[in-house]
C-alpha cells in the first residue's frame, strides 16, 4: 500500500518538513536523470514552483519512498488536458511498489486531474525508468533529437504517452 502526500500550503510548512531532507537526497542521488543544464539546481525550487502539483510517495507506514510531480499543463481554465509526469523513488522501492504506486497515481491524474493525457520524458540512458513507464502502460511517441543540454552536452529525449481512454481500455481487461 501507498499514500500520496500532496503539498498544498500551508501543510508544505507543517506536515512535510522530514520528508523534505529524504526527498533531497534522493533527488541529488538522480538528478542526472531529473535535471538538465537549465532546471533549478535545487529540489526546495521545484516543489515550490510545482506546488499544488507536487507529492511525496509515502509507503503504508509513512515512511518516504519517492516523489512526483506533474507539470507543463495544456488546457484552459476548464479542461486540463495534459501534464508531464516526473517522479523518483528510492532503489528500496524500486519494483512492485513502483509499479503499484504508479497505478494508483494515474488514477488520480486521470480521475481527480481530469487529464487526458499523460506525458513522461526521459534520457536514453534512464532505462530503469522507461521499463517502469512501458509496463504502467505508456507507449513511446516519438524521440526529440538534441532537446536540451546536460552535463554541456547535448541530448535526445524519449517521449511517451499514456492517454485516457487506454488506461481505462485495459483497466477493464486487467481486472476481468
């Protein structure tokens, strides 16, 4: 089981301060894999500028064991039609609880978010992350030759998707 934190003030001051340390170095851990050369070099700047939009995944016990956020929305004041999906979990989550939390996220997004679709961009070499987002569902779109520099160096970005009404298609099969 996971529970999902989400940040909203004023709880980002009152009830999420220990996970915050947890968070950093899990985020300095894999930032290479987070961050490019020109993303804020610090974890405090992203859940501040992603807030309401930023949770901490906790596991039954409460106890950190990722985070995700969404942002770069489309939509308008009325339908908020999609969002980039970036999340990062410590290696003692790394399998089923992975797979598990995502599910229970995406539900989320799609249901409580109203999202359509879902966007996760990832680096060639993060192929941990790719095989979580392929077997939660994602399939890959398209590759964004040179997209942004890392390390000064510049670098392709792999684009998946996960839409509404596949999620939905195979949650019907899944549990049939």
């Amino acid at each position: 089981m996971c529970r999902f934190l989400q940040l909203k003030p004023p709880y980002v001051i009152a009830g999420a301060l220990h996970y915050i340390s947890e968070a950093e170095i899990c985020f300095n851990r894999y930032s290479k894999y987070l961050k490019d050369d020109f993303a804020p070099c610090d974890l405090k700047s992203i859940i501040l500028d992603k807030i309401p939009y930023f949770w901490f995944i906790l596991d039954k016990d409460y106890h950190f064991m990722g985070f995700v956020y969404l942002d770069n929305f489309t939509g308008n004041e009325f339908v908020n039609y999609s969002a980039e999906l970036t999340t990062c979990f410590k290696p003692e989550a790394w399998g089923s609880f992975t797979g598990y939390s995502a599910k229970i996220f995406l539900k989320m997004c799609f249901d409580v978010l109203g999202l359509y679709k879902i966007k996760f961009l990832v680096y060639k070499d993060n192929f941990r992350t790719s095989a979580l987002i392929k077997k939660a569902g994602f399939c890959y779109e398209t590759t964004l030759p040179a997209e942004t520099l890392r390390g000064g160096r510049m670098q392709d970005i792999d684009v998946y998707a996960l839409y509404r009404t596949y999620y939905y298609k195979n949650e019907v099969k899944n549990e049939q």
